[in-house]
C-alpha cells in the first residue's frame, strides 16, 4: 500500500522544512518581542517534526521510531511554550513590555 | 579478654569518658574516675605477676591488629607483658595512681579538672602502649603519644603564653631526636626486614649485622633517647617544661616519660652490648648531663628548677649505668629515682600549694613548722636522692659508681663529683624551703597551711618506697644470690651481663666515699645556709652567674641555631616569596585581567547576541566537518 505521503518525493519534505527551519532561526535570531522568539522557536521543532514524519516513511520504518520522536517533541514543546509563556507574562507584568533586549538588567554596566 | 588489653583499656576509657563529657561531669567524679581507672590497671597489672614470675619464658603475648603486609613485612599492634615491661608497668601505674589521687586535690581550684584528668589518663595509656608494646612500631605509636601529651600538660594553662612556649619547646626538642629513633627504625627494617623485637633481637644476638651497623643504629636509637630523656645536648626542654602543673612535672617528667630513652636502650641490650661505640657515646653523653645539670641545679632559685636539673643529672646517672652495660642497675635506679623525685616534685607542689602558688624560694623557708608532713617526706626525699645510707637512693647510685668505677676511672671521679653536687644542691634546696628564718615580704607564715590528706597520703606512700626501694636489688655484699632486679631480669637479657664482684676492701672504700660525698653536701649547705644564713639572691661571683644563667644554653641555641635559621627564613623570604611567587603571579595577573576584560565584552546580556554566537558557531563546526570530510 502506497501511503499519501508517498505522491510527493522525499526532496519536497527536505526543502519544505528547511525553509520553515530558517525562518524560525532568522526570526529567533533578528526578532526581538518574546512572544515572536517563542512561536519562531516553535517554528524551528516543528520543521524537525516534518522531518522525522517524513523520514519514517520513505524508510519503511514498520515501528515508526521516528514518529515517536515527533511526539516526544510535541511534548517537550508545549511544557517549553507553557514556561516560556509563564515568564513573559510575568515580565510584562513588571515591565510593561515583551522586548527581550530589556531583559539585561544582571549585567555589570 | 587478653589481659593487656585489659590494662591498656581503663586508661583509654578514662580518656575517652573524662575527654567527651568531662564538661558536664561534676568535678569529683571525673578526678576519681581518672584515678580509679589507672588504680585498675595497676591491679590488673599485679594479677599476673605470679604468672611472669614463676618462669622467665611466660610472658603474655597479644597479637592485636596488622596494619600493614609489605611483601611479608608486617607492621603489627603486638604486645608482649613479660619480665621489663611488668616492670615498668608496675611502676607507671603505681605511681600514676599516686600522681592521680593528689592531682584530684591539686587541680581541685582549676576551671577544667576534667580535661586534665583527661589528659593524664590519656598520657598513661600512651606510656603503657610504649612499654607494653613487643615491636618498635607500637614504642615508637607510645613515644609520640606521650610526646603529645607532655605538650598537652605542658601547656595546660596555655592562657600564659610563655607556658605554651615552653610546650611547643618541648615538642619541637623531642622531634629532633625521633628523627634520629626514625632513621634508627628504617636501618632496622632495611637490615632485619622486620620490626618485632622478637625478631630483631634474637637475630642480631646471633650476630647477624656488622659493627657499623649495630652501632649506627645504636646511636640513631640513642639520639631518640637523647630527645625523650632530656640528654645533652637535647636537655633544655626539660626545665621549661615545668611550666605544666606539678603533678605533670612529677609523674611525665621525672618518673616515667623521661625514663622512656633508658628503656629503649635496656629493651635492645642486645644490640648495645654489641655496639662498644654506641655504649661509650652513651656513657659520655650521660656524665656530662649529670655534671652540668647538678651544676645548674646549684644555682636555680626557683623550686621546681632545681628538682628538673637534678631529674636531668639524674637521669645522666642512668645513661652512664648503661653506658657501661649495666642494664640491670639502670632500671633499679629508674625505679628508685622514680619513688624520690616524684616524692620531691608532690613535695614542691605541696609547698607550692601551702604558700599560695609562689615557687620562688628566696621567698620561703622556715616552712617546717607550719608544713610538717611535707618537710618530713621531703626531708626523706632529699636523703634518698643525695645517698642517705641505707636509703633507696643509696643502693642505686652506689652499684652506678661501683660499676662506672670498674670501666673508667675519670669516668668515675667525675660522676663522684656530680653526686657531690647532688647532695649539695639538694640539701640547699630543704634549707632554703624548710629551715632558717621566713624571707616573705608579701604574705605572712601564717598564711601557710599544710595540704588536704589527697596530697599527703601519696606523700607518705612514696616516702615509705623511697626509704625501702633499696630491698628491690641489694648489693652483692649483702644479699650474696644477687639483688632481686638482677634475678628478675637477668635471665631475660640476650647478651649476659656480667655482673660485678668487686672485693670487699674495694667496696668498703667506694661506700666511704659515697657516704663522704653524702656529708660533704649535707655539712656544706647547712654552713652556707644555715649558719652563715646566705640569701639566695646574694650576689654571685662569676662562675656563679654562669650556673644561675644555666651555662647560657638557651641564649647559646638561640645564637647558632634559631637565629641562622631564621636568618635563612628571611632570605628565602625576600628570595623565594618577595621576589619569585610574588613577581611570579603579580607579572601574570595583568595579562589575566586584560584577556578577561576583552572577554566580557562578548557577555554583554543581550540575548540575540548569544544566540547569534551560538548558530554561528554551530554553522563553523558544521562548515568544517563538511570541509573536512
């Protein structure tokens, strides 16, 4: 049986997550609203999930170790969103704003 | 339970007992527990003297514990109890218990009796592990043991700071000659690939080892001795040390720890019997310390001086007996030497006691009236030490001369001179305390008291011992089957010791001179003292000064030794820290910091920037894996 999956070739999956990857970096690289940095590095671990779907499939892989891995992603995603959001709420509580380059304070000026 | 383990138990719990919770023990019972506790060695002691007795081939053995196993050396915890480490142990048990009773009544105003009574016990479990010990490990584990303790003592009112000088004196004076007891032990590991006595000895009486040999490791051993027992040119510490309280001074200090070196050389009769050398070096190594410290002894004004020189001269004495291989007559005079001088030290602390902590003489006499059991033990201490006939005093001195007398004649002349002077400065020391009129200015003779019966019953108990201490070993010329001490450890001596049998004539002179030198110092001293009524701190001609400021010793080891050597201390200082270490690390810490300073630049807290760093060195290490593969 011919999975969905297999209508495109596996260079399709490669280049599409490759894009989605950099724009994640760029964006976690050159953004600087923490609310943005997160959902880029979001961005980034989802265009590795793709990969890793992708992977599983055109390897025949009939246990799906890779998939596996997919979830365990998603998990450890959404624990890193659910902190990461904790922390933002609580610094713009205290600063009124969400730009990370505010956040140096414990530097010795 | 082994029995030796027995004995060395008590004093360990004592230790243990009186070190932990002494604090909160009241301060009865932890004196009485201290002193209970060597009590119960000592009896345990004299449970098995039957069974020593009866041969000299039963000695108990205790193999306790192996520390170590190299390549078949074994270093042992191995005890033997047999015929001279009963003997000993008798006598630091005996008289500890002595020590100890009074001690409860000295220290009876003391902030921590406990502690002290710590201390001691922990001090007489050392001494028994040196005696009772059947290899040179375990002497060598109790000669340090006591070392410590002796520094402990010393220093006990450490808040003086002169008196923890003096402890830190003695420890310092006492690690020069381990060293040399070290170096001893290492030849005798090198040479007899053991350490047991029961090894070594026997083999180096069959004459395995050449003369060298036996008389480098004679003298390394000796120089151990020189240390613990207060010889020249290690003596000095020995007067300082009276720093610590007077039953310290009694029982480490005159009775047993100083006696450790006399042991030590009478354990390896073996070995110094074969080393003629090492025998001489002792011999005259110990006449010179007991002519110079019955000199110094002349001129000392403080009680408690007087008593340490004459213990030093005193135990030259001993060093002589066995520098002419008279082992037998050494012990005897150990333990007769241990009866009176801790009867004189209880005696000066007694006197100490009564006239309110001043050891000063020249502030005392006409003492006898107020302190009358004192004067009359002390009295009987001074005859016995000076050779009283028939006192205990008398019989050990003499077989030392009777001997000396045999082997060298200048030998002899001089050591007759040194009881001379013995005699002399002890009865200058009974007049001066006891006799003439009072010389206090800032306290009345009415203020003296006599002691409490805790520091009189040990008095009289060792007077008692050191009138009859004598019956131990009487001459040949009475008891013609040989004193008691010869038959007891004779039979255990390696090498046989020859014994002496001089003719009667011969003897009948030398018991004139001894009993002439003894009226010589008893009529000298009461015409200085007494008649012509001299003041101590009358002035003194130039010889006089020289004794009174003990021949400049101190000040002497401070000119060659000390100030060299802190004179070194200060160029290495200026060479080596000043010019080396801080040059080094000043020159290199500027660099440091610079480097550090273009460092933190790069962690400037914005976050964007280190994640720039990192993608950026990840693409580095990517590009170069690809470059390179």
């Amino acid at each position: 049986m011919l999975s969905i999956f297999h209508s495109l070739e596996i260079s399709h999956y490669i280049y599409l997550s490759t894009v989605l990857f950099s724009i994640g970096l760029f964006g976690v690289l050159f953004r600087r609203n923490a609310i943005i940095l997160l959902m880029c590095i979001e961005l980034m671990l989802n265009a590795v999930n793709l990969l890793l779907a992708a992977f599983t499939e055109y390897m025949g892989d009939k246990q799906a170790n890779g998939q596996m891995f997919v979830f365990f992603i998603m998990v450890v995603a959404a624990a890193e969103a659910a902190v990461g959001l904790a922390i933002i709420v609580m610094v713009y509580r205290n600063t009124r704003k969400t730009d990370v380059s505010f956040l140096d304070q414990l530097k010795d000026s | 339970m082994n029995p030796i383990a027995l004995i060395l138990f008590f004093p360990l719990l004592g230790f243990a007992v009186n070190g932990i919770l002494g604090s909160k023990l009241p301060k009865n019972v932890a004196s009485w527990l201290g002193t209970l506790m060597v009590l119960m060695s000592f009896i345990v002691t004299l449970g098995y003297l039957n069974q020593i007795a009866s041969d000299v081939e039963n000695s108990i053995k205790w193999n306790a514990y192996t520390f170590l196993n190299i390549d078949g050396l074994l270093f042992k915890a191995s005890f033997a109890l047999d015929r001279l480490s009963i003997w000993m142990t008798l006598i630091i048990t005996g008289i500890g218990t002595l020590i100890h009773l009074y001690s409860i009544s000295y220290m009876d105003h003391d902030k921590n009796p406990a502690k002290f009574f710590a201390y001691l016990n922990f001090f007489i479990f050392n001494m028994l592990l040196l005696v009772l010990g059947s290899n040179f490990l375990m002497m060598f584990f109790g000669w340090e043991g006591v070392g410590l303790c002796s520094y402990l003592l010393i220093g006990f009112w450490y808040q003086n700071p002169s008196y923890g000088h003096a402890a830190r004196k003695a420890f310092v004076m006492n690690r020069i000659g381990d060293l040399g007891l070290l170096l001893g032990m290492f030849l005798i590991i090198k040479n007899y690939g053991s350490l047991e006595y029961a090894d070594v000895l026997p083999a180096i009486a069959q004459g395995n080892g050449g003369t060298v040999l036996l008389t480098s490791i004679g003298i390394l051993l000796f120089i151990g001795a020189m240390g613990k027992s207060a010889q020249i040119p290690l003596f000095t510490w020995l007067p300082d040390a009276m720093a610590g309280p007077t039953p310290v001074s009694a029982l480490i200090h005159a009775a047993t720890m100083v006696t450790a070196g006399i042991y030590l050389v009478i354990r390896c009769q073996a070995l110094y019997s074969l080393a003629p050398m090492a025998q001489e070096l002792i011999l005259w190594i110990g006449l010179a310390t007991a002519f110079i410290g019955a000199l110094i002894g002349l001129r000392q004004n403080d009680i408690k001086k007087v008593l340490a020189y004459s213990t030093v001269s005193q135990l030259g004495f001993m060093f002589v007996a066995l520098g002419v291989g008279a082992y037998t007559t050494a012990l005897f005079h150990v333990t007769t030497h241990a009866f009176f001088k801790a009867l004189l030290f209880l005696g000066a602390g007694s006197v100490i006691h009564g006239v309110h902590e001043r050891q000063d003489i020249s502030v005392m006499g006409g003492l006898k009236s107020k302190m009358p059991i004192t004067y009359v033990t002390f009295l009987i201490g001074t005859l016995a030490i000076s050779g009283f006939p028939l006192l205990s005093g008398f019989f050990s001195k003499d077989e030392i001369l009777a001997n000396v007398f045999h082997h060298n004649i200048f030998a002899y002349i001089v050591l007759v001179f040194s009881a001379l002077l013995t005699a002399t400065y002890m009865f200058r020391l009974l007049f001066l305390t006891f006799h003439g009129t009072f010389r206090g200015s800032d306290y009345s003779l009415s203020d003296v008291h006599e002691s409490n019966w805790k520091m009189t019953v040990p008095l009289i108990v060792l007077a008692v011992l050191s009138v009859f201490g004598g019956l131990l070993n009487l001459p040949h010329y009475i008891m013609h089957s040989g004193g008691l001490l010869s038959n007891w450890l004779n039979p255990t001596f390696l090498i046989f010791e020859n014994p002496i049998h001089a003719e009667m004539s011969t003897e009948i002179v030398l018991i004139s001179i001894a009993i002439g030198v003894f009226l010589f110092g008893l009529i000298y001293s009461r015409n200085q003292y007494i008649t012509k009524g001299l003041h101590p701190e009358s002035p003194q001609s130039g010889m006089g000064n020289v004794l009174k400021n003990k021949f400049y010793f101190d000040e002497f080891y401070d000119k060659a030794i000390v100030k060299p050597i802190e004179f070194l201390g200060d160029i290495l200082f200026s060479l080596f820290d000043t010019l080396l270490l801080y040059g080094a690390t000043f020159s290199v810490h500027p660099i440091l910091r610079f480097v550090g300073q273009l460092n933190r630049k790069i962690q400037n807290g914005n976050i964007e920037y280190y994640l720039i760093y990192m993608v950026g060195a990840i693409a580095l290490l990517l590009g170069l894996n690809l470059l390179l593969a």
